[in-house]
C-alpha cells in the first residue's frame, strides 16, 4: 500500500520524467490496514500527464488498487496515459516503470525477473527520435509450496542413556509423523538437568543438526517471562499488583485524548498479568500484529514501534470493562512491558537482564530479530509447513522517509516480515533454548535463593475474581493453571499444581510446564503446525506427560 520513488532521472520540463513505482497490498495479521479514500478512488482516468500518473500510482497503491489496463499516446513531445484500476483484492505485489529509456528498463527487468515478477504489461513511444517505454510487472501466480525434509536417518544429537530409550524413540517418531524440522527438548526433575536432546534441522537447506542448546524464538513463553521480572518489581515496591496502570503511563508521557475509552482508569497491573485489561483480539483485532495499520494512521515516518502502537490504542474503545472476563492479549503484556519501563526506569531489555537472565545464568535468551539476515548466531531457521512468499511489513513506509537498500524489496518467508517480531518483546519477542527456560523455572521454585517468595508464587497460581469456582483451569499471573490439590494440603504452593506456558508464530511451537510432583520439560519446535495443520505444542502437551511418565528412574 505504497507508492515508492526509487529512482529520478532528468526532471526539466522538456524532458520525460522517469520514475519507477513499486505499489504492495500489504495484508498484515488481524487487519488489511485499506486507505481511508479507497471508496473515492477512480476505477479509469484518461489522458494523464506523467506527474498525474506518478501521483496516481502511489495513491493506488495506498489504496489497494492495482492497474488493470494501461496504453500511452503522444501529444506533442509529452506522452498521456489512460489507465483502468481494479481491487488489488490478493495483495500481488507491483511495479510501474513510467517513460523509461531502453537501458534502464532493461535494468529493471533482470531485477525484478529475478524477484519472480513478470512484465503484465508493456507500452513504448517514440518522443523525439527515442523510445520511451512505461512497464507494469504483477507477482507471478504462486502456489503454496509445502515443506521438504531430507530423505535418510533423522540426525539426534546430545549425550543419552539407556534408561531415556523410549524418550529418544518417542521425539524421533513424534518429528517423523508430524513432519516437523526439529525440536529441542530439555527434562529437569525438582529443578535439577536430567534430559537435553534435540532431533531433526536447525537448517533444512544446510542439513544442519538441531542441538540440545539452538536459540529458537520461544513466542508466547514470553509471557511467563515479563510476569516474573514483573513479580520481582512488586518485590521491590517499585510496583502494586492492583495498582492503577494509567497514572503510571502518564509519567511516561502517554495521555488518554479526549475521545478515549474512560475504562482506561480502571486497568490494573493484575489485569495485565491475567489477560482482563479490557482487549478481545476476537472482536477488535491484535494491534500487535497491526504494525501497518498504525504506522499508517499516525502517519509515522517509520514502522510502529511499541510506544505507537500504546498511543494508537490509547484511541480506541475496549471491548469489556477490565476485570470483568479473560481474554487472551498480546497488547496487554506490551503495555505491561512499558510499565516495567517507566517505574525502573530502564528499557525493557537490559531491565530483564538484570531481574532475571543473569540471576537465572540465561546465557543464550535475548531479544530476536524479524529478519532472517539478523538472527542470532546459535539460532535455527523457521519452517511453516506450507509457505509462500510476503510482502515485508516494512514497505509500509515510503522510501521518502526510511533509507531503502534492494534488498528491502524483496519478498520474504512470513517468520522473516510478514509481521514484526521486534515490536512483541514483552509478549512474544524472546528467542532462547529448552535448558535456559528450565533455569528461569529452576529458580522460581528453588528455595534457596528464589527469584520470588512464596508469597508472590501464591500470587502466580490463584485463581482470579472471575474465575468460575467450580472450575480447577484458569490463568494466573502469566501461566495456564491446574489445581491438583488445594493450597491448604501443601507446604510449597507449586506443589500443589501444573503450570505451563505454550506459544505460537509461524515457524514457531513451543511449550514449557512445570509439573506439581517436581517434573518441569522445555519443548521448542522451529516449525509451527504438523502437516495435518494441527499446532504441534497442542500435539505435544497430553502426549508429553506419558512420555516423561515411561520413564522409571530419573535420578543418575
């Protein structure tokens, strides 16, 4: 939805103009992000200069039009184009090449040849003695190509016993059915390292192995992660957890305009935890995954960042009165994440590092990168089982306000652009491996020197207000909740209770539990859905516990 200059050439007025327009649809996440003025759009014009026709270009791209038909006649020494739009309704990306001379057309044709376009339409004219040609290039037809593993035996790596036989034929087979890349999986028994194995590719293309210890991007395991670092605040009395969160975005600088959502007032830090801040992306839509969407309402020079897309919900009515009902938001731990901010005063980053990676020796968990150039050093590459090229996010901005290299035109896997992995830190933006999520989890329960006290782990686990009483599921501060036994039976209040994490992009499956009887496992996948379509950490749950359960002896 852009009208990019990439290149100008003499502009005198007694020259042809030349300019190349790239124009994208881009469909990102809940919303397709339309112009406003799509409806006044013209379906034809005729007789256009090339400054109207430049014009046009980029507003139809904006407005997710694309051009149908285009011929090109001479009036004097000046060519007019009459053109026809239609609804560029599967976002096929475009390039308009207007009054080229043969050499740059030809440049751009290897270019874009390259990129999988075809020329769908051609026109040239003679204009003092030269011919001057204007090309339109549309995405070739693409089918979604499915995922392709290596033939031969499925490489297994980490050291194994004989008692962990059935554990190392059950993850083998599990890949093998489901069609997976890899997985890495790690097993502790009452916080202790008992299991550290992965099978299958950390990269399909290079045959390159999974290992015990590959960086995979955990997503939604992240959660668990703000909430402890958030737990650990409280602790230290720079937060409340029934703390009003408004008052403290204000000091950040964040101000509720005159037509916003008064409940705004009412959202506390617990709200945010337990996912009832007020945000149902099942009637309003993620705004996490609305990077286009935004940038484009604020009219940002540059994609959204988290503090845009804070401002731009601050707009917005929510969709229930906080604290009334779960339901599961992404928005509302990045809103925690700019809580965390402002009353540490810290970025995000190195406040977590602090709180809780170097206290739990996280070595290898950081912050991911969206792009595949810009992954970390030990991570693995991400296979959805059925792909097809995207559009990045990031031509959302036209080139007039961001410095663009060739390489930003390019189409890209949807783990790698589609949407904005670097706007989900605290809810999703985290990139680690199985050992360290079972240190993070090795420390929250230890006692000798917890990340949290008892007191706050009984805040993890209770159960909310709304809760319904007769019900032993629901969510906690940051973790899915079982009750095996009631808080009054146990000394230690996890002991009492299951509690699990699961997460989910493209490419991405991941799963982390922590078990009432001391047994805790880490399971990250770099494909996201078994070739039946189903996710694979959902496949992994139930049979997970009878796998952990074959085996009879833990202890060395």
């Amino acid at each position: 939805m852009l009208a990019d200059s990439l290149t100008r050439q003499d502009s005198a007025a007694t020259a042809p103009s030349v300019r190349v327009i790239v124009g994208v649809l881009l469909a990102v996440g809940m919303g397709q992000g339309l112009h406003a003025d799509e409806d006044s759009f013209p379906d034809s014009v005729t007789r256009q200069t090339v400054r109207q026709m430049d014009d046009l270009f980029a507003r139809a791209a904006m407005s997710g039009r694309i051009p149908a038909e285009l011929t090109v006649s001479v009036q004097g020494n000046a060519p007019l184009f009459d053109c026809r739009f239609v609804p560029n309704v599967d976002g096929t990306a475009w390039y308009v090449l207007l009054n080229a001379q043969r050499g740059k057309m030809l440049q751009k044709d290897r270019e874009y040849t390259q990129q999988s376009l075809e020329r769908a339409i051609e026109q040239k004219v003679r204009i003092r003695g030269r011919t001057y040609y204007t090309i339109v290039w549309k995405q070739m037809a693409e089918t979604e190509t499915p995922l392709k593993l290596p033939e031969g035996k499925l490489p297994e790596t980490g050291g194994t016993q004989p008692r962990f036989a059935q554990l190392d034929t059950f993850f083998h087979e599990f890949l093998q059915e489901h069609h997976a890349a890899g997985l890495a999986v790690a097993i502790a028994k009452d916080g202790r390292l008992k299991y550290s194995r992965a099978f299958g590719y950390a990269d399909v293309a290079a045959r390159m192995p999974m290992q015990p210890d590959t960086q995979m991007r955990v997503a939604s395991l992240s959660k668990p992660i703000t909430a402890i670092a958030a737990l650990r605040l409280i602790e230290q009395k720079k937060l409340q957890l029934d703390e009003c969160v408004l008052p403290i975005l204000e000091r950040g600088g964040f101000r509720l305009t005159a037509r916003a959502d008064v409940r705004w007032k009412d959202i506390t830090v617990r709200h945010l935890l337990q996912h009832s801040g007020g945000w149902d992306r099942d009637q309003s839509g993620d705004p996490m995954f609305k990077v286009v969407e935004v940038t484009r309402a604020l009219e940002l020079p540059r994609p959204a960042r988290q503090t845009d897309i804070l401002r731009y919900q601050l707009q917005q009515p929510l969709d229930f009165s906080p604290g009334s009902r779960y339901a599961y938001s992404n928005f509302g731990y990045s809103v925690l994440g700019r809580v965390m901010e402002i009353v540490s005063g810290e970025d995000y980053e190195p406040l977590m590092q602090r709180l809780l990676l170097q206290p739990c020796g996280m070595q290898k968990t950081a912050l991911g990168k969206t792009r595949s150039g810009d992954r970390l050093r030990a991570e693995a590459r991400y296979y959805p089982q059925t792909g097809k090229p995207h559009t990045p996010f990031w031509l959302a901005v036209p080139a007039t306000k961001v410095r663009r290299t060739s390489d930003d035109f390019q189409r890209v896997s949807e783990p790698y652009g589609r949407w904005d992995l670097e706007v989900m830190d605290a809810h999703g933006g985290w990139v680690s491996t199985a050992p360290d999520l079972l240190r993070l989890l090795s420390q929250t329960e230890s006692q000798q020197s917890p990340l949290v006290s008892e007191a706050s782990r009984r805040q993890m686990v209770k159960a909310p207000d709304y809760a319904d009483p007769s019900r032993t599921v629901w969510y906690g501060l940051g973790w899915q909740v079982r009750e095996k036994r009631s808080p009054d039976e146990v000394g230690r209040i996890l002991d009492g209770c299951n509690i699990w994490h699961s997460g989910a992009l493209a490419g991405t499956s991941t799963l982390l539990v922590r078990r009432s009887d001391g047994m805790s496992w880490a399971v990250l996948f770099n494909t996201d859905r078994s070739i039946e379509g189903q996710r694979l950490s959902t496949l992994m749950d139930y049979q997970m516990h009878f796998a952990v359960n074959s085996v009879t002896d833990w202890e060395e």
